[in-house]
C-alpha cells in the first residue's frame, strides 16, 4: 500500500466520519467539529488524486521534455483548489462560530432544537 492509497483511504474516512457526525448530532459545537473533519477529509482526498509518486513541479526545461511530462508532472490545480478551500473552510468554520456564540448567548443551549424559528 503506498502513500496514496492511504491519503485516499483517510479522506474516505475522515469525510465519512464527518458526515456522519452532521446527519446524528444536535449539538452545534459537535456539528461545526463534523462539518471540519468532512472538509479536511474532501482536502485529502483531493490531494491524492493530484499526487504522482517521484513526480516533479511542472516546470519544463533542458531535465524535463515535454515528452515525458505526462508521466512525470504532478498536476498543480488539486493543489491550488485545495489552499483555496482551505481558506473558505477557516472562514465558513469562523462564521459557524461566531453563530453558535450568538445561539448561545440568546439561548444559554447549543442544542439545534433550541432555535425554533428555523423550523418551518
């Protein structure tokens, strides 16, 4: 078993743990912890499909033809996707947050069954 195999497995399990902590938990402090296990998992498993074993930037010169890149290239894109929603993760985590405090402030419960003009 080689590294991306395990990343990938990892991901598979830290999103399916995170999933399943966002369909069976009413705390929201326990859901905004499930939303970041499913968003780090989605980042692992990205990365190991971006990743090629012994595989170099994709920067083309006299030690890499252009030939030979598709073997050899590791595609920068997953990677760049996945900084860019790291970032929007922090953020969207920030802003559950803050509504939790709010919720809790107003309500003295994190339970979602507290807020009941949500429901319809």
């Amino acid at each position: 078993m080689n590294i991306t195999q395990i990343v990938l497995i990892l991901g598979f399990l830290l999103s399916l743990i995170g999933f399943w902590g966002l369909l069976t938990r009413r705390d929201l402090f326990r859901m905004i912890i499930s939303f970041s296990l499913l968003d780090t998992g989605v980042h692992m498993i990205m990365i190991g499909i971006g990743y090629i074993k012994g595989g170099t930037a994709p920067i083309f010169d006299e030690a890499l033809a252009v030939g030979e890149a598709v073997g050899k290239v590791v595609d920068p894109v997953p990677s760049a996707l996945v900084l860019t929603a790291i970032v929007i993760g922090l953020a969207v985590t920030a802003l559950m947050l803050s509504y939790a405090v709010r919720v809790y402030t107003s309500r003295k419960s994190l339970s979602i069954d507290a807020v009941k003009e949500l429901k319809w």
